[in-house]
C-alpha cells in the first residue's frame, strides 16, 4: 500500500512537473499573484483577528501593498532610467579606451589577431543605436509598439496579477483548508505537521530574503552614490536584486563597480572605496540582516541554492526561477523529516547495531 502511494506521488510530482513545464508561458502573472497573496496573508489575518471582515483586511493589505509597489517603482524608474542612459552613453568612451590601451597590450603579450579585437566598430553600433532610440523608455515604448501580441501580453499580466492577488488572498485560508480536508485522516496529522514546518521556512525565507534584497541594494546603492560613482545607482540596485543567489550580488556588483570606477578615473586609488563599499555590505549582510531577517530556519546550503536556481532556469525558463528557491525550501523541509525518519527507523538502528 505504502509502495503505491508512493509511486502515485511520484507520478503526480512528475506530472505537476510536465504541465508547469508546457503551461510556463502563462504561468508569470499568477504565480507572481500567489506570491503576493501568500507575503500579504498573515498581515491579513492578523488585522482580521482584530475583528476586521476578512475582504475589508484583504482591501487594506491590497491597498498598501499597491502603495509601496507603486512608490518603489515611481522612485527607482527615473533614477533607473537617468543611469542606464548614462551608461550607454558613455560605454562607446569605455570601448575607446579599452582599443587604445588595453587591446595593443593584449595583442603585443598573446598575439592575437587584432581584427578580433576591434571595438572602435562596436561603439559606433552602441552610440548610433542609443541616438536613433532616443532613450531607455523611448526604446521600450518603440519595441512594444512593434509587435500589438507583446504589448497585448505585457497589459494582460499587469491586469491579471491585481485580480488574482485579490482573490487568492481573500480565500487563501478557504484554500489551504480545502487541501487539508482532500488528505486521508491517517495522515492528517503528518501532513500539517510538515506542512506548518514548510510554511514556516518557507515564509522565513521569503520575507527574510525579500528583505536582506532591499537592505542590500540601499547599502549598495547609497555607498557607490557617497564615493562618487556614477552609475552606482544602478550597479547597487542590480546587486541587491540578485543577492538571493549567495555571493552572486556581491562578486557581480563589485566586478561591475570596479570597472566603472576604474573606468570613470583611471586611477587604481580609486578603487579602494569601492571595495570598501562592497565589504561593509558583506559584513552587515553576515551579521546584521541575515540572522535579524531570516534567521537559521532555512537550512539551504549556498551550494544547493545555486543549483536550485540554475537548475530551475534550465529545466522552466524564467518560472522555474521564480520557482527554484520556495520548492528547494519545501524540499528541505521533506528530506530533514525523510532523515529523521530514517535515524528513528529499524533498518538505522540494526545497521548501527551491526557496525
């Protein structure tokens, strides 16, 4: 009996798996929405425990979420956008640069052909592209405007994924009963079990990383603006974003403000408060966010993390991504129960006896 519960859990998890797999292309817009619902639902609860009907708590908590997302996006787009005009209208300078005194170095010590190494082509490309698009927003607007199916795509998710999050917030708890009540009753009490076990890391983690992201990019971002860079902003931002990968944020914000540092000055003395910058950060992610945001409850190795992501982007595209993290904080919660199960079993303890 075991053993077919357990072949039908496999078959299920593989087939759950193909149909992610052949629906991925509309999947973004909800799983973002249960995302949301699932960040929003214990600020819901919390203010329907104080005697709020449970749709005017999910109102409020859809109302400030809407009000930090758009606040977010009204402050950071400008800046955004200020940066990566300044970027590319400065990258055709760096490729100059780089022509005139990097690439007869590399050509007089390895002998490369330098035909290879042309870049002075490259930046004509560069410049010419940026002036002809007339900016960062301008050429969003013009390569949308080309294809209606994008542009159609791009308004049906910022449409669908208000109405979802509503609606899977207001019933979110109707729904996790509902799973609970499908279980057969001798493994209820398993099953909640783990599940409160999962939601619990799985909560941590996500609001805690959430958090340590933002944490970052501002320490990041306020550092590199201090010492003068000019596209800190933007290098500090894309480093908080992608530091829920471990050292992912930090060694590609600090490979990417080395250069622009050096870059902007020329001077190898300039790039000590770069370092300075990313260290700091370092050592407050280590001891101050990570343990004060999410804590020791995750039990994901660096390693494991890396892999999840990789091999989630390998196997789904962009939702696998988005999916690697939450299923590989689930799945650690089932393998240290599997390993407890294990350690208590008849089998371990006659193997240990043995031995």
């Amino acid at each position: 009996m075991r053993l077919g519960m357990l072949w039908f859990g496999l078959a299920a998890l593989a087939l759950a798996g193909f149909l992610i797999y052949l629906l991925s292309p509309i999947l973004t817009p909800f799983l973002v929405a249960a995302l949301l619902a699932y960040l929003g639902d214990p600020l819901a609860d919390r203010l329907e425990a104080w005697r709020l009907p449970r749709t005017l708590a999910v109102i409020v908590v859809f109302v400030v979420m809407g009000l930090i997302l758009l606040g977010s996006v009204l402050l950071l787009l400008p800046l955004l956008e200020g940066q990566v005009a300044a970027l590319i209208q400065a990258l055709p300078g760096y490729l100059a640069w780089l022509n005139a005194h990097v690439l007869p170095w590399l050509q007089s010590r390895l002998g490369i052909d330098p035909r290879y190494l042309d870049l002075n082509s490259m930046a004509h490309l560069l410049s010419q592209h940026w002036q002809q698009a007339g900016g960062f927003a301008a050429h969003l607007a013009d390569t949308l405007s080309r294809s209606g199916l994008v542009l159609f795509g791009w308004l049906a998710n910022l449409v669908l994924i208000p109405i979802v999050t509503f609606y899977l917030l207001r019933d979110w708890d109707r729904l996790v009963a509902y799973i609970g009540e499908l279980l057969p009753t001798r493994v209820q009490s398993s099953a909640v079990a783990l599940a409160r076990e999962a939601d619990e890391v799985l909560g941590a983690f996500l609001r805690g990383q959430l958090s340590v992201m933002l944490a970052l990019g501002v320490v990041y971002a306020v550092g590199l603006w201090l010492i003068g860079l000019k596209l800190g902003i933007l290098i500090g931002v894309i480093a908080g974003v992608v530091s829920f990968v471990p050292y992912l944020g930090f060694t590609l914000g600090i490979v990417a403000a080395v250069a622009a540092m050096f870059f902007q000055t020329h001077e190898l003395l300039a790039l000590w408060p770069v370092l300075v910058v990313f260290g700091v950060g370092q050592v407050l992610e280590s001891a101050v966010f990570t343990p004060l945001l999410v804590g020791d409850r995750i039990g994901l190795h660096p390693v494991s993390v890396i892999f999840a992501v990789l091999a989630g982007g390998q196997l789904f595209g962009f939702i696998g991504v988005l999916l690697a993290l939450p299923v590989a904080a689930v799945l650690a919660v089932f393998l240290r129960h599997l390993h407890r199960r294990y350690r208590g079993s008849a089998f371990y303890r006659e193997h240990d006896e043995d031995v």
